[in-house]
C-alpha cells in the first residue's frame, strides 16, 4: 500500500499531532535534546517546519506550511507542563504510534486518538500496591549492594515503603507535592534514627540514603550536564537547578529530623560496619534491576532487557573501576551503555531509552551529592563539603564523558 501524502490529512490536524507528541514525550521524561530531534524528525516527515523549544517545566513550537508563502501559514504552541517522569513501557507506545502514522499504516486521526488514549489509562490497585513494594524492594537492594548489616537492609527496606506510601499521597494533592521530597527525607531520618537509638546501632546515614535513593535525583542531574555539554543551556540550567533543589530539600529533612532527635534527647547509635558475603550483593543487584523496571514502567516483555541493562552498567563500572580507577570504570560502563541503547534503537527499531536509562541509573550520583551535604551540616567542615561536591562532580562528568563518546561510537537512527 503506498504511503498517502501527509498534506491529505491538513494542516492544522498535522500540527496537533506533532503537539501531541510533544507533550507525551515530555510527560516520559525525555532530555530536550532528545525531544527536539524526535519532534523536527516527526515534522517532516509530515510536511511541516517547526521549530521547537523545549525546557524542563514547557516548550514552545513554532510550525509553519514549507508549501504556502513564509509568515502566512505560522502557528506558535505554547505548552506548560511539570517535569516529566520516566515511563519506559509508554514511550515505546508513542515510538510505535508514532512510526505507523509515518509510515501510513494508520492514519493521522487514529494515531491522534491512540496518544490520547495513553491518558486515559489509571493504575489499579495491584499496580499501586507493586509500585509502593518496589519503593522497599529498590531501598533493601541498594543497602545490600553496600554490604549493611541485616538490620540496616531491613530499616531501609521499611522506610522505602513508607516512601512509596508518601508518593502515591502527594501525587494526588498539589499542596503537600512541594514539601514532598522534604518530607521524604524526615521520615527517613525520623525512623533511622529511632532504630538505632533504641533497637540496635545503625550505619545512619547510608541507611537514610538507601532509602530515600529513588528521590535521590541523580538522572536529572546527569541529564542537565549532558544538555549543557549538548548546548542547550536554558534546558540544562533550569534542570540543574531542579536537581540541587531536590537534594537540599532531601537533605532540609534529614536535618529536621536529626534536630527534633537531639532535643528530644534520643542519641542514635552508629556504626560503620560492612559484614555481608557476596552472595548477598549479587542478590541484591538482582533485586535492585527488578525494582528499577518497575519504577520506570517498563512493559512486562521489557523487563528482562531492563534488568540485563541495569546489571551489566553496574558490573562493568565496578570491575573496570577496581582494575583502572573508579571515573575510568564510570566513563567505561556509560559508553557501552550508551552504544548499546543506540544499537538497539538502530536494529530493533525501539527506544534505546529502554536500555540506555536502566543502565545508566546504577552509575548517577544522586547518593553522592546527598551524603555531601549530609556531611557538610553534620559537621560544619567546608573543607568536607568541597570534597563531596568534587567527587559528584567527577562522577557526572565521567558518565557526561561516556554518553558523548558513546553516541559517537555507535550514533543512533532514532532520537529516542
């Protein structure tokens, strides 16, 4: 069947389906850079010109007709949204759409109809009850990761759940979602501490950070280095600014937290103390993987990739960090990464967001940066404060490092 003309489905039907692109890809947090390309991508092959401008918090597109005299045929979009959140299983439902509409496989009204659709689907239950047991399951990896005790594996593990608890409740009220991450990080130190002041000494403050790792934002910070690096410098700027907001609001808790102990007399006892075999690291990477695909959505038929992409960034930044220097294994895992995801999306014909993404999370420094500034209020010290800060900052520029040269080892076909 021969493609039909996209100048057939009309102008203005042209325009709202790009929009409508837009605003999913953004709703699914994709980078501007990303975003941008996949919309001028889209346009063309639609018969339109647009010109788009996108940042964290909206986007302005501007389309125009190639076809009718320059300044008769403008049209400006301009579109307000929250920052956008990882949602891997409908991203490829867009990518799909998407090539089916280009391809002529469906017409325009209906691919307008199957992205609105998207919206209409609400999680049940079962779906809100997995995504509050993987708030515990992603906290309990990460703290078996680092080797804790088992009751610290555990307390991270309760407080994950709380967390989980706390996201569903502050999605669905406006007023309590801006204290969100603060709150987050007063209940994770609030029960941290009380473990360890009255049941048994805790190692406190990785305990604090396993827990509260999925409000941690260590992608959205790798993501605005790499739109700075990319020179989208509002983009990035502003997503930057999001990300160190968060980690001081995280960080805003934890502190309250640790007041309110202090005057109500209650001395935490910590410990620094690493006993588990590897056994239990190797499970809880597994662990780990998993919970990840169920926090960024990903389609069932996915998980296994998702998993396979998490484990393996994970392991090539460790080994090849402990042979050559941990920035080099960090820099080594992100570009294989990177190439990975992009030959996927050149030889699947799919995002390469599904694998890119998952293998990047392990390698971000969103745990880093939070126990810098953790340290700093402890202890007062700018000496110690400046030290955490070089170190995320090594972190995001050998990851930064990796994904560039990456895309350079093996570009990609697809702007997702």
């Amino acid at each position: 069947m021969d493609r039909p003309s996209p100048r057939t489905y009309g102008y203005a039907a042209r325009i709202a389906f790009v929009v409508e692109l837009a605003e999913h890809l953004h709703a699914y947090g994709t980078t501007a850079q990303r975003l941008e390309a996949a919309v001028m991508e889209v346009s063309e092959q639609l018969e339109l010109e647009c010109e788009p401008w996108v940042n964290p918090t909206g986007m302005i597109l501007s389309f125009s007709d190639p076809h009718r005299p320059p300044g008769e045929s403008d049209t400006t979009r301009v579109i307000r949204m929250a920052p956008g959140d990882t949602h891997l299983y409908k991203l490829c439902e867009v990518d799909r759409i998407t090539e089916e509409v280009v391809a002529g496989r469906i017409d325009l009204a209906e691919g307008h109809a199957a992205l609105r659709a998207l919206d209409a689907f609400k999680p049940g239950w079962r779906a809100k009850t997995v995504h509050v047991l993987a708030y515990g399951m992603v906290a309990a990896g990460m703290a078996g990761l680092w080797r804790l005790p088992w009751l610290d594996i555990g307390t991270a593990a309760a407080i994950g759940l709380l967390i989980g608890q706390l996201d569903l409740v502050t999605r669905r009220s406006a007023r309590m979602r801006e204290s969100s991450d603060a709150l987050a990080g007063m209940i994770a130190g609030l029960v941290a501490i009380g473990v360890a002041g009255y049941v048994a000494p805790l190692n406190l403050n990785t305990v604090i950070i396993a827990s509260l790792i999925v409000m941690l934002p260590g992608m959205a910070l790798t993501n605005a280095i790499n739109e700075l690096t990319s020179q989208h410098l509002v983009s990035g700027t502003a997503r930057l600014s999001g990300a160190l907001t968060t980690v001081m609001k995280l960080t805003v808790g934890t502190i309250i937290a640790l007041t309110v102990a202090r005057l109500a007399g209650v001395e935490p006892q910590v410990r620094a103390l690493r006993p588990q075999p590897d056994w239990v690291e190797w499970g809880a990477l597994l662990l780990t993987a998993l919970s990840f695909a169920v926090l960024f959505r990903a389609g069932r038929r996915d998980y296994p990739l998702v998993m396979l992409a998490a484990v393996s960034g994970y392991l090539v930044s460790r080994y090849v960090g402990l042979a050559l220097g941990a920035s080099i294994g960090l820099f080594a895992s992100a570009l294989l990464v990177t190439a990975a995801g992009n030959g996927y999306a050149r030889f699947a014909n799919r995002p390469g967001a599904i694998i890119r993404v998952p293998g990047i999370i392990m390698l971000v420094p969103g745990s880093a940066s939070l126990r810098g500034l953790m340290t700093l209020f402890q202890q007062q010290d700018m000496a110690v404060g400046q030290q955490a800060m070089l170190g995320v900052l090594n972190i995001v520029l050998a990851v930064v490092a990796g994904l560039m040269f990456g895309s350079l080892l093996l570009p990609a076909r697809k702007s997702l």
